[in-house]
C-alpha cells in the first residue's frame, strides 16, 4: 500500500492534490492509519509522530502525490458576548473547565454542549448552534490533545 509519510503545511504545496480525505477535529490527529481519499485512493498515512492536521496539509506520498487534507463540518456552539472584555470572561470559564475551544474573531466556538451552553446564556453569552470545521487551540500543555482524557500537566486545582 503507497504511504504518506510527511504533512506540507496549508499553503506550501503548488501542485493540483491527487485526492482529498475529509475529517473532523477528532480524526485530524494521527499518527498511522489506513485511509480512503473521497476520491477512492486507498493509502497508508504513516508519520514519524502523532500529528494534527490542519485544514488545507497536503499528506505526500511515497510517490510525491500529494492528498489534500479538508477540516468536515462538525455540530458545534457559537458562542458571542456584548463586548471583548465579555467575551474574554466567557473564554476563562470554558478554559476552566479544559474545553476546547476555538477563538474565531469576535466569537468562539465548542463543541455542543447543553449543560455548558446554559452556564455561558447565564454568564451573559449569546449562543448558537452551527455546524462549521472545528480547530481548537492547542494549549500550553499540549499539542494537539485538547478535550483528551488525562490533559497531562502537574498543577492542581477543581474543575467545578
């Protein structure tokens, strides 16, 4: 089976992409994994290391092909605020509670959550229900493994 062994970064790959693979948030962290382009192409994605991929990579082939990487429409919250200061606070309770979340202009978005939804429309949010590509931060702790079980940093504190 042909493998891709490296990611060209969005944007650093001229030529036309062979195939594309379309994935959510989740999928878009891998290391090695059989995948099946949306065009039929069958490889092997074969990294050195656990890698998150981006929207618009190119996954190069063995033979210099090149599979464009494409971010899938996911259920998620819009979340808004009457004000930067408003929508900073909102962002320091869902980094509280280790959520990923993507910081998107003057809005942020996470994934659907009724419970944390009714705590932001309390706080003052003004919330929405989209369905988008979903690229959270990564975190000071981490690359890649936001929302993860174990999020793997030594300090102490509640998530209430």
């Amino acid at each position: 089976m042909i493998r891709a062994t490296h990611v060209r970064p969005a944007g650093e790959w001229p030529e036309p992409a062979t195939d594309t693979v379309l994935l959510d948030h989740d999928h878009r962290h891998r290391r090695r994994l059989a995948m099946r382009g949306a065009g039929g192409l069958d490889f092997l994605l074969d990294l050195a290391e656990a890698t998150t991929l981006r929207d618009g990579d190119g996954l190069v082939l063995d033979d210099g092909r090149v599979v464009a990487v494409k971010a899938a429409a996911e259920p998620l919250t819009e979340i808004r605020a009457a004000d930067t200061a408003a929508l900073v606070r909102l962002a320091w309770h869902l980094g509280n509670r280790h959520l990923p979340a993507q910081l998107d202009g003057d809005r942020l978005l996470i994934r659907r959550d009724h419970v944390i939804e009714a705590m932001l429309v309390g706080l003052g949010a003004a919330v929405a229900h989209v369905d988008a590509p979903f690229d959270p931060e990564g975190g000071a702790y981490g690359h890649g493994e936001e929302g993860r079980s174990g999020h793997g940093h030594g300090h102490h504190h509640s998530h209430a």
